[in-house]
C-alpha cells in the first residue's frame, strides 16, 4: 500500500490565493454599496479551472466568460478566476 501524501503546496497556494480574490471582490462590493453605487455598474466575467493549475499570468490572456447578476456559483471543485469592470460613473464622488 502506497502511504498517504500531503496535497502539492501549489494547489494550497492556488486556493488561498482565490480565497483573497474573492474577498477583494466582495469588498470592493461593499465598498460600491456604501457609496450609493450601483451594482448594474459592475460587469463581471469567470473563468473555470478545475484542475488549479492557472496563474495570473497564464488566464490574463484567456477568454473569461460575461456573467450578469450576482455571482452564485456554488460549490465547485477546482478555482474561479473573476474578472470585474467597473464603469468610470461607478466611482464615488472626488475620485476619478
């Protein structure tokens, strides 16, 4: 019988890394709700990878998928990449 092993550090890299991403993301949400934002403003697109195996580098040329609404995306396996545009009028008022 093969012994156990610990999963590779990449895969555990990978997923707090989405961990930090998505509380980017919803903090910056938060922040645009208590500027009186919109959340019509904010365009978000995501891109799949079930495997853990992309980098910033490697998706920041790839197709991500236009999604509308709020992100639901339940539990899956693997990592979301999201990508968020926000609108010029979407900032508060005095930045620019």
């Amino acid at each position: 019988m093969k012994p156990l092993s610990s999963p590779p550090r990449r895969t555990h890299e990978n997923w707090l890394f989405g961990i930090r991403l998505l509380a980017l993301f919803l903090l910056t949400l938060w922040q645009l709700a208590q500027a009186g934002t919109a959340p019509e403003s904010i365009r978000w697109a995501l891109l799949a990878d079930p495997h853990s195996m992309q980098s910033i580098d490697t998706v920041t040329g790839q197709r991500f998928t236009p999604a509308t609404g709020e992100p639901a995306l339940g539990y899956r396996t693997g990592m979301v990449w999201l990508r968020l545009t926000l609108s010029p009028d979407s900032a508060p008022s005095g930045y620019s």
